[in-house]
C-alpha cells in the first residue's frame, strides 16, 4: 500500500513549544498519529513521535518526519535533532527505532542523560 494516498499529515499546527504535525486517514480527522517539534535556538528537536500501533510499518512516521522537516526548513532552521526513546508500552526496540531515523537522514551525535541515542540532521 501506497502511505501517502491512504494518509493525510495535516497542517502543522503552531503551539507554545513550535508545532504539532498529525496524520490521520484519508478523510477522517481523528489522528491516528502524532510528531511534536520544539524551537531549540537554531535548531529544532522533534519528539512525542506516536502511531496508534494498529497503523504502525505503514510509513505515518515517516511521513511525519518528512512533514517536520520541510516546517523546519521552511522556517530557517538548518537543524533538526532528537532522543531516539521508546514509548512507553510500545515493542519498537532501540535499535528499530535508531535504524528509521537513519532512514531519514539522521546521524549519531551522542547519548543523552538516560542513555539514549541523541541524532541530528542538517536540513
């Protein structure tokens, strides 16, 4: 199946943080996924990244990550970083998650004070 004719990522959504970008089914306004992007100086961190799991491996994450990064490149940030964490209850591990990421574009810049990996990208 083709993601991006069956799902819809909606206009990101300012908030007191940045913004926040959805992705729903085609037609329904319930979002069935969900990325938040937070102003950090001149660079944007993304995170809260979560698909509903029954819509999961159906490329929402992707088109969120690709959504956030054509706001942050459209708004003058040349960089975009995060915490490559799990949520909590999800059976994603670590390193599938770390893999995605990369898929994207993302790179290694360290661990944060959980031990987590921490990534960035050049926008």
């Amino acid at each position: 199946r083709n993601a991006s004719s069956i799902y819809i990522v909606q206009t990101p959504a300012p908030n007191q943080l940045g913004w926040e970008i959805r992705a729903a089914a085609s037609g329904q306004a319930m979002p069935l996924g969900s990325l938040q992007m937070t102003r950090n100086g001149k660079s944007v961190f993304l995170s809260d990244l979560n698909v509903l799991p029954e819509h999961r491996r159906q490329g929402i994450a992707g088109q969120l990550i690709n959504a956030a990064l054509q706001t942050a490149r459209s708004n003058g940030f040349p960089v975009a970083q995060l915490e490559a964490s799990r949520s909590t209850g999800t059976d994603i591990s670590p390193g599938t998650l770390v893999a995605m990421y990369q898929s994207h574009g993302f790179r290694m810049s360290g661990l944060s004070t959980r031990g987590n990996p921490l990534m960035e990208r050049r926008i």
